[in-house]
C-alpha cells in the first residue's frame, strides 16, 4: 500500500510532478537555446541552461528530433490558443489580427534553421508541419474572418496565403541584420484594410 505524504500526495504522484515540471523546464530551455544558436544547438548548452543532468533530456527525449518536436509543438499551441483571446480582449479585429501576426513573426524568425528541419525527409518533422498548418490556419481564418465582417479589411483573403507570405517575408532575417521583416509585414496588413479603416 502507498504511504501518504504529508501533503496527502502518494510519493508517485509527486515524482510524476517532479518529472512534468523537468521536462517543461528542459522544453523551456531548449526553445531559449534554439533561439541564440539554432536547432542544433548542443545537448549539454541545453541541460546547463535547464540545469538539469544530460541524462534527464534523453530520458524525456530519446532523440535531438524528439525534443526539437516537443518544443515547436508546444510553442504551436501558444500561437494557436492565443488568436481566439487576442479576439476577446482587443479594441478591435483588426487589432487582434495585428497582434496575432505579430505572435506569429515572432515564431517564426526566432526558429533558427526549423524551415531546414521542417522540410526534411523526417516523419517527424513532416508531422510537425503538417500540425502547424492544423492548428494555425483556423485561427488566422477566425480573425481575418472577424476583422472582415467588422468592415476593418477587404474580404476574401485567404489565410494559408497570408501566413504563406509573412513566412516568405521571414526569410532571410538571420542573415542579414539589416532586414526587418516587420516593416514589410506592416506594409502587408495596410494593403489588407479598407480605406476608411483606422
């Protein structure tokens, strides 16, 4: 029979606990390192900034792809829970579009050779990205939805293209710190309203 402890916790649950709040911390972790050197970034800069032992990586993630997977995955559902909140709390649809895509970039130029990885002959990867496209395009089709019905911009844009040339405008951000892809994307979203929109 399991012994309690004293805070009414079998001493299992606890180590599922201790387990969960590791692997966050190593995910927390890797996504920091990705962004400074990359996906390929070393196993052991990782544990050390995770302060954790390069054992507990491998025993939460076998594989480099398992843990580059666990990272954008749970960083995919950050993007993705964020579009219908941003809707709630925003002045407007147009605003929370804007702030979305904002989010969005984000993601998108801090993922240091991800695009290499996505495109892969790795299921894994493969997966990934086809997740990434589940869980990002409804949320980018709700708010251009709501920001077309508001009167904010044109209907009719379709939200796989827009993503598809916010990524296109991304690229090439590593390598040339003189390029802000930012101002283009900007210039993208005004091109989207409507004349009398704000």
């Amino acid at each position: 029979m399991a012994t309690e402890s004293p805070a009414g916790d079998s001493p299992s649950r606890g180590k599922r606990a201790d387990a969960r709040r590791n692997r966050q911390t190593v995910l927390d972790a890797a996504a920091e390192e990705f962004v400074a050197s990359g996906v390929d970034a070393p196993i052991r800069r990782i544990a050390a900034r995770a302060g954790v032992g390069m054992a507990t990586i491998y025993r939460h993630f076998p594989t480099r792809a398992d843990l580059v997977t666990a990272v954008y995955h749970h960083q995919i559902e950050a993007c993705a829970e964020a579009g219908p909140d941003l809707l709630a709390r925003a002045g407007s649809p147009l605003e929370a579009l804007r702030q979305w895509i904002d989010l969005f970039v984000d993601f998108l130029v801090t993922k240091h050779g991800l695009a290499d990885a996505l495109q892969s002959d790795n299921d894994r990867f493969a997966a990934l990205h086809a997740y990434f496209l589940d869980r990002l395009l409804p949320v980018c089709a709700q708010l251009l939805d709501a920001a077309a019905e508001s009167g904010e911009i044109r209907p009719g844009t379709q939200p796989y293209e827009l993503m598809r040339g916010i990524g296109n405008l991304c690229v090439g951000r590593d390598d040339d710190p003189r390029y802000d892809p930012r101002r283009l994307i900007t210039l993208l979203l005004r091109g989207l309203e409507r004349p009398h929109a704000s």
